[in-house]
C-alpha cells in the first residue's frame, strides 16, 4: 500500500505542503537532521495547525489532479499529442493501471494524490491530534472535511481502493460511505456560524447524490444554499510561484495544448487561464442541479425545471476572461479541429445543428470563469419525460466543466495505480479496483471524443467543412440507458 504515514517520507511531504503555504509553525533549529520526524512534531507546540497548512497544500493537489485525470478520461476533453504517455485516456476500454497518469506521484496523479490526501488527513485526526493540547475542534472539523473529499473523489471514480496501508482495497459503497461520515464528524464540531458549514453540507449534498439518497440529497444542498446564498461559490485557491493549476497547464501552459474540448464545448475553453486560477469545489450552480435530479427523482418536473432555470440564471451572472488564445487547436493527426464561428454543430447524426458552440482561434477570445452554458430558459421550459433529463446531464456537462463531476455521470470508474497493485500484498491482478469498469452504454474505442468530417480544411488552408456532427449525444444516451445517477448510483460492493 502506497500509504505510510508515520514513515518519515511521508511526513517529508507534510513539511513542503508547510513551505508552500509559508507556515513558520515547526521550527527546525533544534533538528539535526532536515527531515522532520514524529518525535519533532511531537515537541512542537502547536503540531495540528503546523500540519493542516500541509493538509491544505495536499488538498489543492488532489483537486487539481482529480481534474486533470478524470476530464481527460471523460468526453469533455480529448488529448493532442504525447504529453500525458499517449492518448490511453480517450480509450476507455484501456484504461489500464500503468496508464501514465494513473501510475504518478508527479502533481497530474489523482490516484497517489487522494491517497497522500487521505493518509495525511488519517495522520493528523489519529496520531497528532490526540495528544495536542492545542489542537481546536475547528482544527480537526476541517482535516475531517479534507479525509471526507479524499473518500468522496475516490467513491465517485474507482471501483475500490485500499483505505490504510497493505489493506484490501474497500468498495465504492465503503469509501462513500467513509466520506459521510467524515462529514457529518466535522459538522458536529463547528457552530452553524462557521465557514466550513457551507462545505460540509454541499459536499454532503454530494456523497448523498452518489449514494442514492434522495431526501438527504435533496436536504443538504437546500442547506448548502441556506448557508452560502443563491449564488455561493467555494473555490481552490491556487499559487502560480508554488502551487499551481495543474489542468491550466495542459489547457494552456504547455506547447502541445493536450487538452482539447468536445468541438460543442469549445465556447467553454479554456476556463482556467491563469497558473493561478482557482478550481471551484463546490458552487450554487451545482447545488440546484442536485436539486433538480432529486426532483425529477420525485417525478416533480415542474420543481426540476424551476431548479435548472435558477441553475442558468447563476451561471449568467457569473466571472468571464477575456484571453489571447494561440490554440491551433490540432489533433493527434495534426488536422485541424473546429476553430472558427463558422463551424455549426449536431450532437448526434439527425440532430439539428447549434450556432456559437465554436470560437475563432487561434484569437482573442472571452470564456466562463466558473460557469457557462448554451442552454437557454425557453429549452428548459418545454422540455419533458428523457428530453428533460437530457438537458439535466448537458447543463451538469456544462456548467460543471473542469470540475471532475463528468467521468462520475458517466458511469465509468477507473483502476488504482499499478504501484499500488504489485507491492499491496491484499491485492491480486483482477480484484476489484484493479481494472477499468466501464458500463455498457460507453461506445466502443474513442467514440466518445470523435466527430465527422475529421477534416475540415483543405491543403491550401480553406475551410471547406461548416458543418460538424458529433457521434454520440451522450447526454441522451445517459438520460435513456443510465437514467438518474441518483436512481442507479451503480456503487461496487453494494450488489
């Protein structure tokens, strides 16, 4: 098990997330040796606080890393190029445990950095708390929170991890389970007063969608609202110097610009244009889309509707940034992918085609902050029975983009790290965790990035090709085949 967190390796960890988040808690004049130990923190006066800003560092990791992983591996974005060890990621049936970006402990691993999250969290609620005098019941409200998001990333995208060291890896149900009750934890250590409420009943709004529940769903983001306001939003922060936005860095930092956007989500892209843009954790915009999924789950579908029209309204009043853009926007084949407003676009073969999905690139070019959609109110409102839970997965597409909400909605849950399977003496090849599961509405092969024509110019650099189809509108595929995900969660260990 790749998780030692009394090892002084680990505990080497904690002490950069400390550097970064400049903390002077721990002071290393009486150290002899530069790595901080067990025994070192023990003296330390105040070691709970010294290690949250660690916990914190490690956090931003894990969101950024979730991100970077899971779109990639989802529909929204495909990759051009061999930044990322190839282009594994928009294979579905492919995902294999040595995959590169599952089988890293750089800043892109989503596995490695949950689990170093988790483990971090364990260490400070189980072996520094404890016997820290100065250790505050907001203290550990809030390494609870960061444990329970760990679970809750983990539970929503694999089929089972280990939860402690050379452990058998527990199911989804188990690790979702994990992050409920973490939650709940730190909620009954803070007053209603605190800033973590907001966090804790919209990430338990969350668990409870992954879970099934319906009522408790529906509660805690109606509580999140209550908290936060109808236009709240939580965000990651990041560090352009320290501590950066990893997704940034394959949207826009790097030459090859891996991260390219479903040709219907190009008006979204890119959403983070800074090394320091932060990720949004949790938002009003998703809180009222749980809300409508538990209506609909009530066959209400005037509520739901209601729920995704405030959904929109939030959106449009939402942060843009304005961006020079010097995308060319290729493929893996170096033709060129839609890059002008020109372009029109079908979801599906038979569909109609949509204007302003695809921007002018390489240009100046203006995109959501947080949150965007084409959905329009007039859609919403006529909208009924499969077609209104269609739009509930497109306006979850949309406004959550860059979040790491999509691989989840499409019921695909990737395998733990091969690390983890060749030196955890509890795991065998083909024990669950260890392969991809991938439900059978996902179309073979890459199929869920690919449009026709795939050539859209000519030798000369004309565009010739105005109209783009994509293969699948996997949006109403989910609506038909999955149904709600809040009706058929699918959670691993449950059966």
């Amino acid at each position: 098990m790749i998780d030692r967190p009394r090892s002084a390796a680990a505990l080497a960890v904690l002490v950069v997330g400390l550097v970064l988040a400049g903390c002077d808690a721990l002071d290393p004049t009486g150290v002899d040796n530069p790595r901080t130990t067990e025994e070192d923190l023990a003296q330390a006066e105040r070691p709970t606080a010294a290690l949250l800003d660690g916990l914190r560092a490690q956090f931003a990791r894990a969101v950024g890393a979730t991100v970077v992983t899971t779109e990639f591996a989802s529909d929204n974005f495909s990759i051009n190029g061999t930044g990322l060890g190839g282009n594994a990621l928009d294979f579905p049936g492919q995902l294999a445990p040595n995959v590169s970006v599952l089988n890293t402990t750089a800043q892109d691993g989503m596995y490695w950095n949950t689990q170093e999250l988790r483990a971090q969290a364990d260490f400070l609620l189980e072996e520094i708390a404890p016997d820290d005098a100065n250790a505050t019941d907001a203290q550990r409200a809030e390494a609870h929170y960061y444990r329970g998001m760990a679970f809750l990333l983990q539970g929503e995208n694999f089929a089972a991890v280990p939860t402690a060291e050379d452990e058998a890896p527990a199911p989804a149900a188990t690790l979702l389970g994990n992050a409920q009750s973490n939650f709940s934890d730190a909620l009954g250590l803070v007053g209603a007063d605190s800033e973590l409420v907001l966090r804790l009943n919209a990430a338990l709004a969350r668990t409870h969608r992954a879970l099934g529940n319906v009522s408790e769903a529906r509660s805690f983001a109606q509580d999140a609202l209550s908290a936060g306001g109808s236009d709240f939003l939580v965000e990651q922060s990041y560090d352009a110097d320290n501590l950066d936005n990893a997704p940034h860095d394959y949207l826009v930092q790097r030459s090859l610009q891996e991260m390219q956007p479903l040709p219907r989500l190009d008006f979204l892209d890119p959403k983070y244009t800074a090394e320091d843009s932060p990720i949004p954790v949790a938002s009003a915009e998703e809180m009222r889309l749980i809300l409508a999924e538990t209506a609909l789950a009530d066959d209400n579908p005037s509520r739901a509707r209601t729920q995704l029209r405030r959904a929109i309204t939030v959106a449009v009043d939402r942060d843009s940034a304005t961006f020079v853009d010097g995308d060319e926007r290729l493929n893996n084949a170096l033709n060129t992918r839609p890059d002008t407003t020109a372009i029109q676009i079908r979801f599906e073969p038979g569909a109609p085609l949509v204007d302003g999905l695809v921007l002018n690139r390489p240009g100046t070019v203006t995109t959501p902050s947080v949150s965007g959609t084409h959905v329009t109110v007039g859609q919403v409102n006529s909208a009924s029975g499969t077609d209104l839970e269609r739009l509930l997965y497109l306006l979850r597409q949309e406004l959550l983009l860059l979040e790491g909400h999509r691989l989840h909605d499409l019921g695909i849950r990737l395998p733990m790290m091969l690390r983890e399977i060749e030196t955890n003496p509890q795991i065998s090849r083909g024990d669950p965790g260890t392969e991809a599961t991938v439900p059978d509405w996902i179309p073979q092969g890459k199929e869920l990035d690919e449009y026709t024509p795939s050539v859209l110019y000519d030798e000369d650099g004309t565009l010739v090709e105005t109209e783009v189809t994509m293969l699948h509108d996997m949006n109403r595929v989910l609506a038909e085949e999955r149904g709600l995900v809040i009706e058929n969660p699918m959670l691993p260990g449950t059966q």
